[in-house]
C-alpha cells in the first residue's frame, strides 16, 4: 500500500467557483468572480473582469501515513482593497462552512487575517487570509 499526499486544491477551486457563480454573488461582486489556481491567468485583466480570487497550497509538516497539514492561502485581486476584502472574506466563510466539502478535514485555529496590498505586476489591489488545515493522506 502506498499512501500519497492529498492535493485539495482543485476541490477548493470548484467548490469556491460555484459558490461565486450564485446569482447574490455575482450581483454582489459585479460578475462571477474568477477563481483559479496559484497563478494569475494570462487572460484576466483588473480593467474588464471581475475580482480574481487565487488559490494557493503553500505546504506544511505531514504525519505519514495519515495526514498533511498545509496552509491554503486564498488571495483576491480587485479594483479597490475594500472589495478585494470582501471577496476573500467570503470565500474564507465559504471554506470554513463547508470544510469536508472543500477536501479538507478541518481547519486548525491561527492564519492570517485579511492582509491587503497591491499586486505591482496587475496593479489590482490584494486582500489574503491564510487557512491552517488539515488534509488527510489516501492510499493507492
């Protein structure tokens, strides 16, 4: 048996891309806002889309065979740090209400709160939270 560390990234990017596609959401952010993974997409531009939410896996100790505990960081890109916030508040609400549903097994207490500035390479303003979690291992 070979146990592998759990990638929880892509069910947190479809899980956060859903809940942004809810008609209250997309009223409330000016359009679904766009969530991808560690990287800014090529094709996203601050002027034109709406908020740009970001998830990242920045690592973290793992405890063989059973689990990893890695920091999700969640960064929102937008015009204004104010709604750069707001999105990212919302996403981490999200996550931290539906825990399983995100892939994760639980999120420990500590992280960062919402730490706002601006991305020099987009020029969009940043908010980020970090998430300290749980994930556990699977076995193939």
């Amino acid at each position: 048996m070979t146990w592998i560390q759990t990638d929880p990234i892509p069910q947190l990017r479809e899980l956060l891309a859903a809940f942004f596609l809810l008609p209250s959401n997309v009223a409330l952010f000016g359009g679904a806002v766009r969530v991808a993974s560690e990287e800014v997409p090529t094709n996203w531009s601050l002027r034109t889309d709406p908020p740009l939410l970001t998830v990242h896996d920045d690592g973290g100790p793992a405890t063989y065979p059973i689990k990893r505990d890695p920091t999700i960081r969640l960064t929102a890109r937008a015009r204004g740090g104010p709604l750069a916030k707001q999105v990212v508040a919302y996403a981490d609400g999200h996550v931290r209400a539906n825990v399983g549903a995100a892939g994760l097994a639980n999120i420990r207490s500590g992280g960062s709160a919402f730490v706002v500035t601006r991305d020099t390479t987009t020029g969009a303003d940043m908010a980020s939270c970090t998430l300290p979690a749980a994930v556990l291992m699977s076995n193939v």
